[in-house]
C-alpha cells in the first residue's frame, strides 16, 4: 500500500510514539489527521508538519467519528493508526491491608487502554470500508494498534493494565478475521520499555533501571523505532492478524 497521498489517523498522535508516527507517516507522505486531547501540542505540530488536529477522546463515540471524519475528508483514507495513553491503575490483587484491588480503577484503566481502542477500531473500520479498493487484491487500508509486552508478562501490581492490553492484543486476529472479506487489515504493535519525552527528568534514571536488562540493543527502545515499524506495517500488505513485539527481546521479570 502506498503512504504518498493517503489518509492517515493517528490518535494519540502528540504523545511520544504518537507524535513519531505523526511525523514519520508525514515524511512519507500521508496526509496525517492528528487526534488527542493536549491540544496545544496537537495544534502546534500540525501547524509545524501541515497537518491536521481534531481534539479526540478515545472513549467517545461521537469524539471518534469526528475525527474519522476528518481522516476521510483529508483524502483516501487508509491508514488509522492508535497508541492514545491515559492514566493506568495499579496495585496488588489483595493489598498488605487485605483490602481487594480497586473495582473503578480497574474499569477505567480497561476503558482507557480497551475499550478506547475497540472504539476507534470499529469507528476508523468503518469508514475504511467505504472507500476504493486501492489494488487488485481488494485492499483498502491498515488499522494498527498499541499492545504491550505487559500483555504478555505483566509485573506485580499491573493487573488492570496488563488486562486491557492483553485485550487489545487478544482483538487482532479476530478483527483481522472479521474485516478481511472488507480488505481491512489489523496489526498491533507491543512495544516493551520505551523512553519518551513524557518521562522528562525521570529519563536517565529509567534508561538506568531498563536498559541493562533489554538483551540487545542494551538501552530502552526509541519512539522513532515504534514508528519506523508502523509505516511498513503499513507498506507490507501481507502482515495482518499479527501483534508484533517491539522490544530488544526483553522479558519482563515480576517486578
């Protein structure tokens, strides 16, 4: 699938995978609609890169269709890219105190980090299946969406988190199934310890912790990483149904 002229969503796209992404579908080509709630950052780079900024809330049904709407307006739109964040609740199953994990933190950690990807998953698949297939094989676009490693080796005290993730990863084959007779497909990426700007100061103290531990390359991953393996997931029209782990064969220990 050729980037060059085409849509691209990328919701989540001011944080630190979002806005490599953003940047790296834009220098490929793609006319990139940008969709996340810290709204002077999203308004600034999308001023910067020339493109677009819609204030999204992943959650929200009507938020999500608006900026799919945007997307589909921007031109051929094929490419709806997810890695939105939000806070994630944690703690042990049982506390030292014996009180039992937080019910409403667990839903909201889900609802963020699930429930938020379903919501774009299904919105954005919709309207990819509206437009022209752009080959003979009936192709008309690419969802992919943000796992985690956490999916897979969740540590202590990250249940809720590792759930929603685990969820998201458990959805892609069975949207990838459920989409391929649209010529939809679905990826999802899992990313393990990636340094972003949001760590700020916190930065080398995490480089420090993480980095030993990663196999190869010995350092936490970089956002331009993520994104390079975003755009030829979206070039490479024969992965699909696949999540694909980013992170320098790093196995998360339990805490």
């Amino acid at each position: 699938m050729r980037i060059e002229g085409s849509a691209a969503l990328v919701v989540g796209g001011t944080g630190g995978l979002g806005e490599a992404t953003v940047r790296r579908l834009r220098a490929a080509g793609a006319r990139v609609v940008i969709a996340d709630l810290a709204d002077d950052k999203g308004k600034a780079l999308a001023e910067e890169l020339g493109a677009g900024y819609v204030r999204t809330d992943a959650t929200d049904e009507d938020s999500v269709a608006t900026a799919v709407a945007a997307a589909e307006q921007a031109g051929e739109f094929r490419i709806a890219v997810d890695c939105h964040g939000g806070p994630a609740s944690g703690g042990r199953l049982v506390g030292k105190d014996g009180s039992p994990l937080d019910l409403a933190g667990f839903r909201a950690t889900v609802d963020i980090y699930l429930t938020g990807v379903f919501n774009v998953m299904r919105m954005a698949a919709a309207a990819l299946a509206r437009t022209t297939p752009h080959d003979a094989d009936g192709g008309r676009g690419v969802i992919v969406t943000t796992s985690s490693i956490a999916a897979y080796e969740g540590q202590i005290g990250q249940l809720p988190y590792a759930a929603a993730k685990g969820g998201v990863s458990a959805m892609t084959l069975v949207a990838a199934r459920d989409l391929s007779p649209l010529g939809i497909r679905v990826v999802s990426v899992a990313p393990g310890t990636v340094l972003t700007p949001a760590y700020g100061k916190a930065a080398d103290r995490l480089e420090a912790h993480w980095g030993p531990q990663v196999p190869h390359p010995r350092r936490m991953g970089r956002p331009e990483e993520y994104a390079a393996l975003v755009q030829h997931l979206c070039e490479n029209d024969y992965l699909n149904g696949e999540v694909i782990r980013l992170d320098g064969a790093l196995r998360f220990p339990p805490k």
